[in-house]
C-alpha cells in the first residue's frame, strides 16, 4: 500500500477488523498518483 509493513496495523491487540478499518482507503494516493503520470504523459505527446 506504499506504506512500510506495520506502520498503520503495529498496534498490540488489534484486531484484524479494526486493522482493516484503520487503513481504509491506503491505496488511493498510488492510484492518484498513476493517474497524474499517465495525463502528464498524455499533455507531453499532444493527446487530449
């Protein structure tokens, strides 16, 4: 998810619903950013 292992779930007694919880939507900042690369991309060709 871009994040180092245990960053958001290391917390002792944690369960694994509430694990899920806290991380949420982690993915949306890399799907964000795959999307601005490839739009960049698309401006640099003269795609539009």
């Amino acid at each position: 998810m871009g994040v180092p292992e245990h960053h958001v779930t290391g917390v002792a007694g944690l369960s694994r619903s509430a694990q899920l919880r806290a991380l949420g939507n982690g993915v949306v900042p890399q799907q964000a950013a795959a999307a601005l690369r490839l739009l960049l991309h698309r401006l640099d060709q003269g795609d539009t």
